[in-house]
C-alpha cells in the first residue's frame, strides 16, 4: 500500500469528498482544487451541451498564440484545447486516485474548472458531488455517499470507466468542431490519463513517489482499453529516468521557429 496516502492521515473519521480536496490540494502545485463553483468557472457540462464554447475557447488561445508566437495554426490550437480539455478529468481522478484511493464520478455535470487569465488554460478544478468509490480500508467507507469495491484493481476499473465515459463525451462534441481524426483524440485522452497518473507521483519530488505514479499507472493501464490506444509505455531510460512514448502530437512544430517536441509520434517509432 501506498504511504503517501493521506486518508492514512485523517484526523476525521468518516470524511467526505470535500476533505479529500482539501488534502490532496495541499499536495500538488498545477490548480487550484475547490468543492464549489465560483462565478466565471466553467462546468464540462456546459461545453459539451454547446460545443460551439470551444469555439470561443480556441479563439482566446488563438489570440495568445499570435502575441506570443505570431502565428496561430488551427490544427495547434484544436490540440492545445483537446490535451487541455481532458486534463480536467485525468487530472482530478488521477490526484484523488493516488492520494486518497477515491475516485469521484467524473461526470461532466460535477467537475468546472477556471481558465488562467494569461494563457488560456485550466489553473483551476472543482469537483461536485459527495459520492465516491473506496476501499474497505478508507475512512469515509461507511458513509451513504460511498461504494465500496473489494479491491485497488477493482477502483482502478472504476476510475478507468468513469474516465472513459467522460472523454467519450468529449469525443463526441468536440470532433465535429475540431476536425481531428478520433484516433487522434483518443490518442490524447490517452496521453492525458496516462500523464496525469504519472504526474501524481512526480509531485512528491523523490524517486520513490514518481515510481509510485508509474506503477498506479500500470495498474490503471495495465493492457489496452480500447478506444484508448495504448496501455502504459512508461519505462526507465538507461539514464534510469522515467519516460514514455507520446500518443498524440500537439501540433506546436507549425509554429514559427519550433520543432516537434522530444517523443512526438510523428517522428518517433511506434
């Protein structure tokens, strides 16, 4: 079992969600994490209900992307906002998957999430909703919001589904607007889960705690679910560093005086 897990910590028997958050924002730097929507965030429901938002969405990218590069290429912005979009999602259950052994329902009705008002991009999430899957072990596992599956490859199924159903939502909306392939957008819903459950880990800042994101990462990944298109690359260079073969392809080598990016799949071997 994980060490770091806070609910270990709990001070409260019998927590809900909300102090999850609370402990696992505490051990992260990306986003502000809240229970509650403030005025001007944005709930995923609302995107994908009116897709034409991402319109407006890229649109704010775009405006940046000429400040900053003088060049804003459809196709970059279409992936910025894709990678972006999903990290929502990934980002909230991977956090609360390594920390906490919770996962919260991912629906895009109970996760909002706040743009930065420099570049256009999520600095902020909040998760809705009090009901969650756990462990027999977790504290909160007597409470009516709580489901309680036998085991961590069960709540990883768990966590794996309800990521799934959310992306699928997304694929859905967003490829009509985006012109991308849906091989590419799984691509990055790939690239999303994957990194963010790697992410959990590198937060802890020792090669103990990364390695513990890499194997929750296996654990998650730990074949191909297809329509995801590949289960965990993630392995040690000879340098014993972490790294994994990217999915998708941002897009960024079309602006001025850039190249694909280290593991692009445009130029890398699958």
């Amino acid at each position: 079992m994980n060490q770091q897990r806070s609910f270990r910590d709990a001070r409260e028997v019998g927590d809900g969600l909300a102090s999850s958050l609370r402990r696992v924002s505490g051990l992260q730097e990306r986003s502000e994490l809240r229970s509650d929507v403030p005025a001007g965030w944005i709930r995923c429901s609302e995107l994908l209900e009116t897709p034409s938002h991402f319109g407006e969405w890229r649109g704010l990218l775009g405006d940046w992307l000429l400040r900053e590069h003088s060049s804003a290429p459809a196709p970059t912005t279409a992936s910025w906002v894709l990678t972006w979009y999903l990290h929502v999602p990934a980002y909230v259950g991977a956090l609360l998957w390594h920390h906490e052994r919770r996962v919260p329902s991912l629906k895009p009705a109970e996760l909002a999430f706040r743009l930065s008002d420099d570049r256009p991009h999520p600095d902020g999430m909040a998760v809705l909703g009090d009901a969650f899957h756990c462990l027999p072990t977790d504290p909160g596992s007597a409470r009516p919001e709580a489901t309680v599956v036998r085991d961590e490859r069960a709540l990883a199924a768990v966590l794996r589904a309800r990521y799934l159903a959310h992306a699928a939502q997304f694929v859905r909306a967003y490829a009509p607007i985006s012109r991308l392939g849906r091989r590419t957008l799984w691509a990055a819903a790939t690239d999303a889960l994957e990194n963010s459950l790697w992410w959990a880990g590198r937060q802890g800042g020792t090669p103990e705690a990364e390695g513990a994101g890499v194997a929750d990462a296996a654990l998650v990944l730990d074949e191909r679910y297809p329509p995801l298109t590949s289960a965990s690359t993630l392995r040690l260079t000879e340098s014993r560093e972490w790294t994994r073969r990217r999915e998708s392809c941002c897009f960024s080598y079309l602006l001025p005086s850039s190249a694909e990016c280290d593991g692009c799949p445009r130029t890398c071997a699958r």
